[in-house]
C-alpha cells in the first residue's frame, strides 16, 4: 500500500494541465462557477494583511498591537499628535522613537494605496488621517494644514 507521502510525491498527486494552462496547485479549487486560483489567494491574503496593518496603525478597531496601545496612551497624554496628512508628531522629544516607526508604516501603506489607486501619496494620507482622528482618544492633539493644533 502506499503512504500519503509517496502519492504527494508522484504524478497522481499533481493535476495535469495544458502547457498553456495557468498552474493550479493542492489550494487552488472550483466552487459553482468561481475558479480559486493562487492569484485569487494571493488577493485574499493581501487583504487581510491590510487590515491587520490598519489595525496596526490604530485604524482598525480591535487586536491592535502593544505599539498601537501605547500609541494611544501618548496621544492622550500629548506627547504624541497627529498631522493632518495622517503622519504622526512628536509632541515630546521621547516619543521620536514611537513616532519614526509608526510614520515608516503608515508610509508604506500610503505608498501602497497611492500606487493602487492611482492617486497622490499626500491625497491618500489626509483620507487617511480623517480616520485617524475619528479614531484617536479624546485628548489627541492635530496639526491642521494652518499649522494650529487642536486638541479632539
């Protein structure tokens, strides 16, 4: 009799497709009329990694990191701010630290997003920045495009 490793390991256990045909591989399924391919979950799982770095950034609403917790306790303290391009400041000399690393993040995803869209890095991160203060701690300090900070 032969082991699951032996099948795995030979041709039966591949599917066999055209040499033109896209590869499909043990993930790839059909249901109904929808064809799962790799491509289909490479997407899903783009997706999902965006949702955990919104939630990284404190865009997301639960399972925030430890840093985006902290995050929140300097933005209500004030020693942290955030600027109406959805970049954060810091506000106190000790917080530079909390503040390079989150700004590094959130530029790569507006980066990101700016590339997908098709839109300006800058538009995307003042769409950006209306959720942040939507979801900022009472208390949070904003830099608007006057240079005036408010405080939320």
């Amino acid at each position: 009799m032969r082991s699951a490793n032996d099948i795995m390991n030979s041709d039966a256990g591949r599917v066999q497709r055209a040499p033109d045909e896209r590869p499909t591989t043990l993930c790839s399924r059909t249901t109904g009329q929808h064809n799962m391919t790799d491509t289909n979950l490479i997407g899903r799982r783009a997706a999902l990694c965006s949702l955990a770095a919104f939630a990284a950034l404190g865009i997301g609403a639960a399972g925030r990191p430890a840093f985006a917790a902290s995050l929140d306790d300097l933005r209500k303290q004030g020693t942290v701010g955030e600027r109406f391009d959805g970049l954060a400041v810091a506000r106190d000399g000790g917080a530079k630290k909390v503040v390079k690393d989150v700004n590094a993040k959130r530029s790569k995803i507006y980066q990101r997003e700016a590339k997908k869209t098709g839109a300006d890095v800058t538009s995307v991160g003042k769409i950006y920045a209306k959720q942040i203060m939507k979801k900022a701690p009472s208390g949070t300090w904003f830099l608007n495009e006057k240079g005036k900070w408010v405080q939320k």
